[in-house]
C-alpha cells in the first residue's frame, strides 16, 4: 500500500506536464485567426503620412518616432490611433 501512495505522488507531477505540453503544442493547431473577407478600410493612411512616423521621413531601417501622445485635439478614433 506504501508503494501505491509513492508511485501515485511521483506519477502526478509528471501527468501535469505532459498535459501542459501537449496543450501548448496542440493549441496553435486549432486557432482560428482568419480575418474577415469584408474589412473595411476606415483609417487608411498614405505614403507621405506613414513615413513621417519614422526618423528623417524615411521608414526604410530607421528609428520610430513617438507618439505625440495625447497633446492634439483629436476629430475621430482614426486620428488619434494615428
């Protein structure tokens, strides 16, 4: 009986973490992160405005810029996501 109470203790542990790692792994596989077909363009931004975000105007391997945070006054959500 002693024997049973020790295998059980030292199989539990075990049993928990082959369940965590089959979870983790099988999760992924299951996801569902399609986006919508119907997605409508409601803050576009263009070339001109996009680039002003990074250091010298130029996204090509340069620094961000910060946020200007929320200093301006803002007309609609897609300024101030800007």
């Amino acid at each position: 009986m002693g024997g049973f109470a020790v295998d059980r203790i030292f199989f539990m542990p075990h049993a928990i973490y082959v369940a965590l790692i089959v979870g983790a792994v099988a999760s992924p596989l299951f996801a569902q992160n399609a986006l919508p077909v119907d997605v409508a363009p409601r803050c576009a931004v263009n070339d001109a405005e996009f680039a002003s975000w990074f250091e010298g105007g130029d996204p090509e391997n340069k620094l961000v810029l910060p946020a200007l945070g929320l200093e301006g006054r803002f007309e609609n959500d897609c300024d101030f996501y800007k």
